[in-house]
C-alpha cells in the first residue's frame, strides 16, 4: 500500500512514495540513503535514530514515515554548512570528547539541538533531563553534557559575528 | 513488520465507521510508541491501522474558566502536558508522573489516552488521573458512555473499552482549595525505565489546613492494574495530618497493595517503598498546600 507524502526534509522540498508501514528510520536510511540517523535497538530504547520533526526530538524507528506528510524534518546531515563548516554542536562534541565510538553521536546532537533551540540556555539539569533517552557506552555522558553547555557559547559567538 | 494500509480520518465518528467496515483486522493507533512496538515484534499484524493523529478535537487540553473541570483530549501528548504552566502549577501530580514517561522522544509522540489504553500496571499516567477522580468518556458504535478512570482497567493490557470504542478525552473535576497532589516513579534509575512501584497522594485540607477532608492514595505495580489503596485513604479522613498519621497510612497501603515478586523488584521491597514513599509524598502535598496559601 503505497501513499505519496510531501515534506520538508534539511530545508530541501522533497514529494516521495513510500508504503504505508515505512518507518521514518526507514525512509530515511535504506530508501534516501541518509545513513547518518542510526537505528540501534529499532524499539525506542537507545535513541540513537533520533531526528527533529517540526521541532520535535522523535525517535525515526517508532515513527512511521507516513506520519511526515507536511512536516519539517531535521537530520544530521543537514547540519554542516555546503562548504563542511560543522555546527557548533558538531564542533563542539568533537572538540569537547563528546564522541568515542560516534553510534549515539546523530542521536546526541540532533536531541541536544532540539533542546538548544527551543532553550537557548538550558542548564546541566535541563540538558540531562533532554538528553535521558538517548545512550552512550562509551563517553560515561560527562562529556557529553560539556560538549552540549561549550556549544551554547559557540552559538552565542557566532550570532554575534553574524550580527557584526 | 507486515504491510498495512494507514487510514487517518479526522472526525470520531468516521474513525469508528471506518472501524465496523474492517473490524476483525484493524486496530487504532494514537502516538504509536507502544503500537510501532507491538506490529514490528509481530504482536499484532493489523491490515488497517487507523490513526487518531489527524482528529483534532482528540488533541484539545482546556480549563473551563466557568466549571474549573480541566479537560485532557485522548491524544494530548505527554510532553505537552510536561510543558504546560498550567498542569504544573494546578496539578502537579500530572507534572510529576508524565515527566519521567520513558524519554523526551517518547513523550513528544506518545499520548496520555494511548498510555491509559495499553493498560500495563506500570502506567505512569493512569496514577494521577485516578488519583484526580478522572473521568473517560468513550465514543463507540453506540455511541457515546463515562467511565471513570479507576473503572477502566480490567487486568494487565485488558480495558472495557469494547471493539470500536475510542477514548475521547478524560475530564478532571474542579479541585477544592488547599489541595496538594504528588507522584513518585521508583525505579532503580531515572529515565528510560518503568516503576519498580509508583505511587501516587492527593490531600485536602479543611480550611484549618490541617484537618483531611479528601484523600486519595493510589498506586501503580501493586496490582495487575493500578489501584487505589481505600484503606489507607479512610485512615487519613477526618484526622489532623502529620508525620505519624502518613506513615500509619503508608503501612495500610502497604498491606492492601497486591504487590508480587517479577523480574524488576521483590514484594518486599515494593512493600517498604510504598511506606516510604507514602510518607513522602503525604508530606509535599503538605508543603505544596503551605505554599498555595
């Protein structure tokens, strides 16, 4: 059973037949190719497929991708500029040592922007509280909770540059 | 997962239609964190899923300024319940059990009715809505009935909800003054976990604020659905609570809880926390009432 869905997708309009049973990991992984999005558990433990959906941090492998009919959806890979500047959360997690093996890596930043940008200033408790569903075995989460806090400056900074 | 068609009407009425045309092989879904589940291990293999997402009613959260009854739609998400000043302020008790709901990602999707209707005895959600004196209206092919929520479990995954029926909307009565509500989920961790006990205390206090006029204990994983400790409430009407009073009445819950040994905890241990945290749940509705005043 095939259904055509239209959507947003990292700012770029994109119409796509998909089945009707298609979840958005899915979609995303084996039909568009974006391999960034990992699927870990495949059952909404781990994380690690997490990616926006108008302004949502969801878990892709519990959504189905029906469901993005009309809607914007955020992934790592629209992240980096064209010309490969990273985010500042990109950048921060690989300056802080907030990635090891890098499988929760998508996940972490995808959750924590959606935290960043609905509260630019979240504090240690509010960027644990975000971040509970998504799991890491290497990093012990320290890190990572540094990367997260280092990259609210970073973005502070670069307002600023663009401002001036 | 088997291959399904997804059908998303946007009025109950024909949600429940398009049911009776395909009863014996569709199933609905509200957020899907459980259902996605349960198709992908082939727990259930519908050919016609039927989505509530698109029933925009079904997602309605008001207060009526006129009958201070607070009204939750069925597919009012548990993050927006989380997020909501008013929920936090008025009834912390909601707050309380639906921000440790698996995690953000879960509770951005998954849906207070769609977390009553999967009806495990570890429901988060079901605590503060019984301890609140909720009531669920049901919409079916005969149309439309009231259920409250203490009487919508009937064993472990079974409601009385019938084929067809959809849970519309759960509707919390007015709450008297110098009311303070609380819910602990008790787990061996914080996220991403269910209660090893949950455990959930509603007091009313006399305009003295000391003397109790209502109380509610009720407490999820203590039975095969969550339930109300009657007991240990009547222990506490019409006394002067204290310290003393919440721990007498944390022992008689105890003893009425039907609580067993399974793979997350030992009854003895869920007993002990159902005193302990009795107490402590007793004593912030206290201080949440101190602090209203």
């Amino acid at each position: 059973m095939a259904t055509k869905i239209s959507f947003i997708l990292n700012g770029d309009k994109i119409s796509y037949e998909i089945k009707d049973h298609w979840t958005l990991s899915y979609l995303l992984r084996e039909e568009m190719g974006l391999i960034g999005t990992k699927e870990g558990c495949g059952n909404g433990e781990c994380g690690a497929c997490t990616v926006i959906v108008d302004k949502l941090a969801v878990n892709s492998c519990l959504y189905l991708a029906i469901d993005i009919d009309d809607k914007i959806v955020e992934t790592i890979e629209g992240l980096a500029s064209t010309d490969g500047t990273l985010h500042p959360l990109q950048q921060s997690f690989v300056d802080n040592g907030g990635i090891q093996c890098g499988f929760c890596s998508p996940g972490m930043i995808m959750s924590s922007k959606a935290l960043l940008d609905e509260n630019p200033d979240a504090d240690r408790e509010e960027i644990k509280h975000a971040l509970a569903g998504n799991i890491c075995r290497c990093t012990g989460y320290i890190q990572i909770f540094e990367s997260v806090e280092a990259a609210k400056e970073l973005a502070v900074e670069d307002k600023g540059g663009k401002n001036g | 997962m088997k291959e399904f068609k997804y059908l998303s009407p946007e009025s109950v009425e024909d949600a429940i239609s398009l049911y009776g045309q395909h009863s014996e092989t569709s199933k609905f879904v509200a957020g899907g964190t459980d259902v996605i589940v349960k198709l992908k291990e082939g727990w259930m293999e519908p050919d016609f899923l039927i989505s509530l997402k698109k029933i925009k009613e079904l997602s309605d959260l008001h207060k009526n300024e006129a009958t201070k009854e607070l009204s939750i739609g069925a597919l009012v998400t548990h993050a927006t319940l989380e997020k909501s000043l008013m929920i936090q302020n008025r009834y912390p008790i909601i707050y309380d059990a639906v921000s440790n709901i698996g995690s953000l990602q879960v509770r951005n999707v998954g849906t207070i009715g769609g977390n009553l209707i999967n009806a495990v005895p570890s429901a988060d959600g079901a605590v503060p809505m019984i301890a609140l004196d909720g009531v669920a209206l049901l919409h079916g092919p005969d149309g439309e009935r009231s259920v409250e929520v203490k009487d919508l479990f009937i064993k472990p995954y079974v409601t009385v909800l019938k084929p067809g029926e959809i849970l519309k909307k759960i509707t919390i009565p007015p709450q008297e003054a110098n009311t303070g509500s609380a819910y602990i989920k008790f787990g061996r961790r914080a996220a991403m976990e269910l209660p090893l006990i949950g455990i959930g205390v509603l007091l009313t206090l006399d305009t003295d604020q000391k003397t109790c006029t209502k109380a509610r204990i009720v407490l999820g994983v203590a039975a095969p659905t969550p339930m109300r400790a009657f007991e240990a409430e009547k222990s506490l009407v019409g006394q002067k609570i204290n310290e003393e009073i919440l721990v007498k009445a944390g022992q008689i819950a105890a003893d009425e809880s039907k609580v067993r040994d399974s793979v997350r905890g030992k009854a003895w241990h869920r007993k002990e926390m159902i005193k302990v945290h009795v107490r402590r749940m007793g004593l912030k509705c206290l201080d949440i009432i101190k602090k209203q005043s």
